[in-house]
C-alpha cells in the first residue's frame, strides 16, 4: 500500500497595510509555510504596464549619434538601449 505524504497545515497570509509592508514580511518568511505551490497555475496580466516617466535630455550630438549607432548594431531602438546602459550602470 502507497502512502501519501502528510497534508501541511497551511498558516494564514497576514493582511498588510502596505506593499512595503508585505515586501518586508515576506523577505523573512517562507511562502511554502503560506502557500501549496504544487496548486499554482500559470497568471497572464496582458494589460499590466509598468509605470514610466517621461524625460527631457540635452545630449551633444555626437554622442547620440553613437549611441544610434550601437542600438543599430544591436537591433534595439536607441532609446531602449540607454535603458538597458543606465539600468546596468545602477545596479
């Protein structure tokens, strides 16, 4: 006879007042003590945008140009590649 492993009871999700707040908790709790994730499925937000903020940068020219010129090598818009610098350059 096959035994099942034993069911684990499941602690309740606290409510929080801020995501702050539920960032800081579950930075020091395990979500498997929360949560069977054996029962999770797949979640698709397709209209989920994340928030931006337009800019205004004066660029001498050149260094647009190549900066042009490097997206074009990659195949990337050059606006999109300034992200990706500055994103890797912040982290």
């Amino acid at each position: 006879m096959i035994k099942k492993p034993a069911t684990k009871k499941l602690k309740i999700i606290p409510h929080f007042g801020s995501e702050a707040e539920e960032r800081r908790f579950w930075q020091t709790h395990d979500s498997t003590d929360y949560l069977d994730w054996s029962k999770a499925e797949p979640a698709r937000f397709a209209k989920l945008k994340l928030s931006t903020q337009t800019i205004s940068l004066r660029l001498p020219l050149a260094l647009l140009e190549r900066i042009r010129i490097e997206a074009n090598k990659r195949d990337v818009p050059y606006q999109s590649l300034i992200k990706i610098w500055l994103s890797e350059k912040t982290r």
